[in-house]
C-alpha cells in the first residue's frame, strides 16, 4: 500500500496554480542573508497564532500516519536523535489553550517524530510505504511535558523528505491526564527548506530540492497558515524551529 493511499488528495490544478504564487510571497525570508554562510542567520517568519486572545485559533487537526510512535510513553527525552545525522536543529513549540484567551497550558504532554534527513521513519519499513526497514530502531521521536510557559524543547536534526510530501513534524498533544486534544502537523518554510536540500550536501542531504511544495502538499494544500513554523539559522551554525500550537482544553 503506497503512503499516497493515507494523505489527503484534490486541490485541482488551476486552484493550485492561482495558490502558488501568494502563498511562496508570505513564505519569503526575512533577510538577506546566505542561509548557507557560517556568520549570517536567516529568519523565516511564520504563523503568529496563539500571540494573543484576538489572534487564537485552534490549530487544524491533521493525519498522523502512515509513521504514528508505536509507545510514545517510552520516549520521554529531549534529544531525540539516537544516531541520526545531520543539520542540528533546536526545536521550540509552545501550546496555549484557545478555552482560556490563549494562556499558556502547563503540563501538558508533547510527542512529536518525523523523518530522518533521507525522508525515513524509525519503526517502520521494508514494505511499499518505506524500502528501507527501520523497524528496530527509534530515532526521532520524542516526548516532553510543557512548563509554566506552554513551552517544550528538543535537540533534534533538520528533517528531510520525501515524495509527495513537504517538509514537517508530527505532532500530538495530550492533556496532563492524557486526554489525546491533539494531533496536528508542522510546516517549514520553502526558502529554508530549498537552502538546506540545494546546498547541504556536505551535510548528508543528497536528494536535492525537495518535490512538493506547502502549497501542494497532500495534507497542508487546504491552507497552512497557522501550522507554518518560524525558523532561523544557517546550515553551518544549525537552525532553530518556533512554533505555538493551539488546542481547545
């Protein structure tokens, strides 16, 4: 069974077309900077969801396979990349609760995982959906409880991909009680993405551009603004993912 059978599909041609252009403009970076160069930074801006009570929408809820953690409750780590290598990258998510004006929500519980920089998933593989098998290993999946300020932080490896998707990192939120609230993906801006793939081979990153962009990706071609991540950094310095998720608690 191939992965295309688990996404979300449509988005007509002309629709996609006409969606292209504004969506690559709100994607533009910042500054001017080389993300390659080993001083500069570069910043990509993305959603600002969750800044306050007028600006809080409840982030949409997306598919998490075909890859889920099969015991997420073993995987309570910060640095979640085993043997993986890579561009390090630091990564920040912050939940807030849409129920209470977008207040921060404390202890509640974070996993996240995502592909490795050659577009594969720990705990899976050797079938169709992955050729490469996987299924002994755990790298790249993690979970953390928020503090005082919604706040989670992992090390972890800038992701690769795939065929026929974009950029992201899966994400599921739970209640301090464990009451699933939410299960959403993350999106990564294009111009961070083409650097690390055009221009990361020493790096690992060996695939070249990747395929598919946000705006006809499977799962985040129905819109993606509030799942868009802010991102900063150079392939030699690393880089840094923000990113607040909203959930209804």
């Amino acid at each position: 069974m191939e992965r295309k059978e688990f996404l979300k599909r449509g988005f007509s041609s002309l629709l996609g077309i006409a969606a292209v252009l504004p969506a690559i403009q709100a994607c533009k970076e910042t500054t001017e900077i080389d993300p390659t160069s080993s001083t500069g930074t570069t910043t990509s801006t993305g959603s600002t969801n969750g800044s306050s009570s007028s600006n809080c929408t409840v982030t949409p809820s997306e598919t998490e396979g075909p890859f889920p953690t099969k015991v997420p409750a073993n995987f309570v780590r910060k640095d979640i990349r085993d043997d993986r290598t890579g561009i390090p990258m630091a990564m920040n998510i912050t939940i807030r609760n849409a129920n209470a004006s977008c207040a921060a929500l404390a202890g509640a519980i974070v996993d996240v995982w995502h592909c490795d920089k050659d577009g594969y998933y720990s705990e899976y593989g050797g079938t169709g959906m992955q050729s490469a098998n996987y299924t002994s290993v755990d790298f790249l999946r993690g979970r953390q409880t928020t503090d005082a300020n919604g706040l989670v932080g992992f090390t972890t490896i800038f992701p690769g991909w795939y065929s026929g998707r974009t950029t992201h990192v899966h994400v599921h939120i739970y209640s301090a009680s464990g009451k699933s609230l939410l299960v959403t993906q993350i999106a990564f801006p294009y111009d961070i993405t083409n650097a690390v793939y055009t221009t990361g081979q020493s790096y690992g990153y060996t695939k070249g551009a990747q395929d598919t962009r946000n705006e006809r990706d499977n799962v985040f071609s129905d819109g993606f603004t509030t799942e868009l991540a802010t991102v900063s950094g150079s392939n030699a310095a690393g880089y840094t993912l923000t990113h607040t998720i909203v959930v209804s608690a």
